[in-house]
C-alpha cells in the first residue's frame, strides 16, 4: 500500500487530508470509502467525539479506522458495537451508491483485539484436537471473523468448516 492509497480526516479540526491526488483506483470503491468516512464523521461529531479516520483499501475491500489519542473511542469500540456501527455504515452506503458494501470497520483497536482473542481460541481449539479431540467448535461469529479463524487453522496446518446458519454459523475445526 503507497501512502497514494491512504485518506485521513481528523475530525477535531474538521479537516480532510486527501493524499490521492492521482487515484489510479476504482472510483467506486473510492465513494464507498468518502461516503463512509463521512457516515461515521458525522457519528463522532453527533456523539462529541474526537477521532482521526484512516481510509485503506486492500483487495478491492476498504477498511476505515477510528483513532484518538485518549479514551473517548472507548465506548465506542465495543465489539458489539463496532459491528453495529459498521452495519449501520454499510446501510448508508449501500442507500447512496446502490451497491452492496464489504467495508471493515475498525474503532480504537477493536479487531487487533479482535484478532488477538480469536488466535487464542484457535491455539485452545488445536490444543484440544493434538490432545485427542476429533474435532473443536467454535462460538458463533461474523464472516469476517471466520475467515480470519479460517486462515489461522490453515498457517497451523489444520482444516476448518463453517457450520449452521445465520446467527448460529460457526467454524469447526479438524485435523
């Protein structure tokens, strides 16, 4: 990623430091992601809050991070929330540009937490399976999550299945 691909509005001074001046890029995915930014600029201000948002792309996906330098993000970034938030910025994209929106959001650190908790169930999943365990289930989680236990079960040379449907769809690890 080239810093050509990296957008950062700071809402505390209200100003947008649009660094792709030659956006080689899809323009779709570009609205996506100032629509977006805008969605969740206009939260923070609704909410009082100050917070810096990164735009990234990666693999036609894009990514917007909220951070600050305090704790004021830190009701915010509750994974429960996080994932309503993003939800809900989905829907608004989704309402301007007609096109379904795959945008990851991230609010003060939440899926590197995230990430951390479920490299722990899998490392406690795998234990189980070397300890005899046929198979290990795993709770119930988005798709996004299950992707991200997906390739961690594949770099410790296992295999895993998504399992059930809607809010009860999980990962199913085995030898």
């Amino acid at each position: 990623m080239t810093e050509q691909d990296t957008t950062v509005v700071d809402t505390a001074d209200e100003q947008v430091l649009d660094q792709s001046a030659a956006q080689d890029g899809d323009d779709e995915s570009r609205d996506e992601a100032d629509i977006a930014a805008d969605y969740i600029e206009e939260l923070l201000d609704i909410c009082d809050l100050d917070g810096d948002i990164e735009i990234e792309e990666r693999a036609g996906r894009v990514y917007l991070t909220v951070t600050d330098d305090g704790e004021a993000l830190r009701v915010l970034a509750k994974p429960d929330t996080v994932s309503a938030l993003q939800e809900l910025t989905r829907i608004a994209v989704q309402a301007e540009t007609g096109e379904f929106s795959r945008l990851i959001l991230d609010i003060g650190g939440s899926r590197d937490a995230r990430a951390t908790e479920l490299q722990r169930l899998v490392d406690t999943a795998i234990e189980r399976i070397e300890a005899g365990s046929t198979t290990a289930a795993l709770p119930p989680m988005s798709s996004y999550e299950r992707k991200l236990v997906h390739d961690l079960v594949s770099e410790k040379g296992f295999h895993s299945e998504s399992e059930g449907e809607g809010r009860d769809r999980h990962t199913v690890i085995t030898r």
